[in-house]
C-alpha cells in the first residue's frame, strides 16, 4: 500500500494481511494522597503507550470488591477502617477489552486512638464496671427494701404481740370478775337476768337455776318465770 506523505511516496505493506488488533492501554497509579486523620484517600492515575489519552477508560477496586467504572481520573475514597488496603486500577480503550496489566497501590491507615486495642478494653472495661455497680446498686436497693419490710414486719408482730397480752389481761380479769360475781350471788343467794323483749329471749345466771331448782338445760322464758312467781306477787 503507498501513501502519499508531505516528504513524498510512502510504501507500507501488512505483515499479516488481517484485521488490526484493539489498541490496548496500560493503567499507572501517579498518585495517592493520604489524610489520617479525616480517613479520606485522593488517587490519580493516567495511561501508558497510548496516544489518544481522552478514549481510555478507567475502573478501579478497593481491596478485590467489585470493579467501579470512572470517567475522571481523580477519584476520592473515604469512609475506609484502620489497616492495610489494596487499591487496583485497570483501564481500557473504548469499549474494547480491558488491559491484561492491573496497576496496584498499597496504604496503611493507622487506627485513631478509639480503634486501638487499649480504647476497645478500656470501653469494655468501663461497660463491665457499669454493669456491676449497676448491680451492686439493685442488690443494695433489694437488701434496704427487704430490711424495711422486716422492720415493719418486726413493728406489726410486736403491736400484735402487745394486743394479744392486753387481750389476754382483760380476759383473765373478766373471768376473774365473774367468778367473783358468782361466788357473791352464790353467797347472797341472789341471781341475775337478762331479757331481750324483741326476741324474747330469757338468760339466767347459775344462781338463778338454784334458786328456782331448775336443771341447768332449762330454758329460761318470761311465761316461765311469771309461773315460778307466787300468785300473791305477780302483780
């Protein structure tokens, strides 16, 4: 093939005779900007062996996630944790098949003092001692309730106790009183009565069925004790 050239003729011949093969772009990372202490990454990266710099694209991966096409050739990464990471870049010319050569960076970031070791225990530390005041908190609270509630407890039996002698005292009083009172009557030969008129219903004392000479399962009434009466006295 001639081809007509401003320094004249030019004779060109294929070595092959078949289609051209793709153009192929080979990827370089030029820079990497690293800020520790807001964790943010700036990378640059360009092409070698093409003349046509505009058609190359580019995708990049951060520690083998998936590949992220970019049409810029600055990128911005943020939000990465402590460690070491792993940046590839890869690119190719058009739509064509991407370049067998994968251009890599590797970076450290160093942990902020929250993300050490020693932070991490300390946090641990410091929730474990809350957990066991909180404890020792609701232990405390518990044994004060509890000891209240014995106190009372303790006051209640000790007025009950109190009630239950004073109960007792006047009990044995009373019984003394009416023995005292039935070795009176039983001396004066006198006795007691009690009627309840609404229902009719006579109680004697023990005198009063001697003195009438009445068994003890007699039952008292007013027809009966108007019949005991002599005649002379009924009215």
């Amino acid at each position: 093939m001639w081809l007509g050239t401003s320094g004249g003729l030019a004779h060109y011949r294929s070595g092959n005779g078949g289609p051209p093969s793709p153009p192929i772009a080979y990827p370089t990372i030029a820079r990497v900007e690293i800020n520790q202490q807001t964790r943010l990454i700036r990378v640059e990266f360009s092409s070698l062996n093409y003349k046509a710099e505009q058609l190359v694209q580019f995708a990049y991966r951060l520690d083998q996630a998936p590949w992220t096409d970019s049409v810029e050739r600055t990128i911005s990464i943020s939000g990465l944790g402590p460690g070491r990471h792993r940046l590839e870049v890869r690119c190719r010319v058009r739509d064509g098949p991407f370049s067998a050569k994968i251009a890599a960076a590797e970076f450290r970031l160093e942990p902020i003092w929250r993300e050490t070791w020693w932070a991490r225990l300390l946090a641990v530390a410091c929730a474990l001692a809350t957990i066991i005041q909180f404890v020792r908190w609701r232990l405390g609270a518990a044994v004060k309730k509890q000891a209240e509630l014995e106190a009372i407890v303790a006051a209640r039996t000790t007025n009950l106790s109190e009630a239950n002698r004073s109960l007792d005292d006047k009990a044995r009083q009373l019984r003394r009183s009416e023995d005292l009172l039935k070795n009176a009557e039983r001396l004066a030969h006198v006795g007691h009565w009690d009627w309840d008129v609404k229902a009719d219903q006579l109680s004697w004392s023990e005198e009063m069925f001697r003195i009438f000479d009445v068994p003890r399962d007699y039952t008292p009434s007013y027809k009966g004790f108007v019949r005991a009466v002599v005649r002379q006295d009924r009215e």
